[in-house]
C-alpha cells in the first residue's frame, strides 16, 4: 500500500512540474526542489547512460528498471504528461483570447525569477557582473534580430526540445521560457492541444537528447562554474523581458496552417499607444494585478522551499 502512495504522490509532483513548465518564468526544476525530489531527479536521469541502454538491449529489463530508477521515473513522467495535454487548453485560450493578461502574468514571472536566480550566486565579482551583461544582451538580440517566425523544420523542433528540457533540472529557468526564446511556444502550445503527434514525437526525441547530452555539460558547468553560469542564465531571463512585453502593434502577417491570418512580426508599444493604434482597451487595470500576481506566486513558491530547505540538498 506504501507503494501505491508514493507512486500517487510522485504523479502528483509530476503533475506540478508539467504545470510549472507550461508557464514561461516557473521552473520544473524549481518544483522539484520544494517538493524534495530534486537531487533524485538527477541522480535518476545521470543513471540512463550507456550501461542501462545495454541492459536494455540485452532485454535485462529488471536490471535496466532498477539502474534507471523506474519506479521513480515513471509515475514523475506520467504525471508530466498529464499536466502537459490536459492545461495546454487553458494556455491556448488565454494566449488568443486574453493575450494581455496572460503576458503581463508572464512578465512578473520572468523579472522576479530572474532576480531569484542571481540569489543562487555566491561571490559577486566583475566576471559574474559581466556574465549577467553578456547573457541579457544576446538573449535581448535574439528577440530582436532573429525572424519571429523561426524555422519549422524537424531539425528545428528537435533542437529546441533538446534546449528546453535541460530548464527541468535547472532550478528557475523554465523549459518554456526557453521555448518562448526560441519563437516555437506557441507552436508547441498548439501542437499540443491538436494532438500533432508528429511534431510532439519529433520535440520528444529532442527532449531526450538533450537530457542524456546537455544536460551533464550544464551539470559540469555548475559544478565548475557556478557563478558565471547561473548568471549568464539570469542575464537570458532579463534579455527575453522584451518578447512578453504585453502591448504589441502587428507589423507583418502571415497564413497559419488553418488558414487564419495572425501576425509574426510585431513591434512593443506603450499602453497608452496601444489603446490608440489597435482601438483596444489596453486593458492596463487587469494587466497590473496579474503582473503583481506573477511576481506573488514565485514569491510564495521561493517562501516555501525556503522553509523546506532544511531537508532537501540540491
């Protein structure tokens, strides 16, 4: 019985970290530190190397099981799973219907977040404040000078789910953050929710790639590197402020695979410009409060690993 419930509640944690993951700013990895899963995590997905990929091959199953830690691994996964198809929906509708509310919510997410990270940074030194410049910087170009619509080729799709996966170890970045860097969010949002399992399969293999490659390079870097790596990853969160600005005027637009006519390329503007260049209420009321609330629940969620913080080690 024992069993069963801590199967139940790893699905449960499992759950969370999806949720966490679909919102640009909240990290899954963030979510397995609070809940006293992290360290497991790691060691469990480390375990999936080259020795478990011949027990497999061998058809030693229950040796490959044991190694890979798979009564811990499944429920987790499964419990991801659930939160990725089932809450997709909501993101959806919000991201069409509510865009501006959505995106401040967003923003307050990101900006805190980023500057809970660089909490994480132990000795503040010219290398460490450069590194933050570094980082805000490329990642303020890339927002900038590369094409909103990136490319949809598999190579693409495999590549930023190999990118976005490593944010689940990482306590504060988030895997769709780094989506959102890359201009395929709302493409894998819609992927998603349309069951495109094309897509979804080739942003799957990606993501396993990425958590048998990069992974333990990001792992190396902190271990060696700690300081300049989370703040280069502090600096990213601070240059893709710029892409969740929630006041946008379309500049170009393009025929999405529907047939519908949505903008690419689209230009910030000021709330007050917004109200008269689009003839929408800008909504600035409603876009206050959930920017408030963004930056409350990572508040909340930083308070509570705070005082969990006694029993887990990262």
């Amino acid at each position: 019985m024992e069993k069963y419930r801590d199967s139940i509640l790893l699905y449960i944690k499992g759950m969370a970290m999806g949720g966490a993951d679909l919102v640009p700013g909240v990290s899954g990895g963030t979510i397995a530190l609070i809940t006293g899963i992290y360290q497991t995590l790691l060691e469990s997905i480390r375990s999936v190397d080259l020795e478990a990929l011949q027990m497999l091959l061998k058809l030693r199953f229950r040796d490959f099981w044991v190694k890979i830690n798979g009564s811990f691994l499944l429920p987790l996964v499964l419990g991801i799973g659930t939160s990725l198809v089932t809450l997709v929906r909501l993101i959806q509708y919000l991201m069409h219907d509510h865009p501006i509310p959505l995106w401040s919510f967003f923003l307050g997410l990101i900006l805190v977040s980023a500057f809970w990270v660089m909490k994480e940074i132990r000795r503040w030194h010219w290398g460490v404040i450069i590194s933050v410049l570094v980082g805000t910087a490329v990642a303020y170009a890339i927002t900038v000078l590369t094409p909103a619509e990136t490319p949809e080729a598999w190579w693409f799709l495999m590549l930023s789910g190999a990118i976005a996966i490593c944010a689940m170890i990482l306590p504060g970045i988030s895997g769709s953050f780094i989506l959102l860097m890359l201009g395929k969010y709302e493409y894998i949002v819609e992927a998603l929710n349309a069951r495109d399992f094309a897509t979804i399969g080739i942003f799957a293999v990606g993501c396993v790639i990425g958590l048998l490659s990069f992974s333990r390079a990001i792992a190396w870097l902190l271990r060696h590197y700690h300081d300049l790596t989370i703040a280069l990853l502090a600096g990213f969160m601070l240059g893709s402020l710029n892409k969740v600005w929630p006041w946008k005027k379309p500049v170009m637009f393009r025929i999405n695979s529907e047939g519908e006519q949505v903008a690419y390329v689209t230009e910030n503007i000021s709330p007050s410009s917004y109200q008269q260049v689009m003839g929408e209420d800008a909504q600035l009321l409603i876009a206050i409060m959930c920017f408030a609330a963004g930056i409350l629940l990572v508040v909340l969620i930083e308070r509570f690993a705070y005082y969990k913080s006694g029993n887990i080690k990262t």
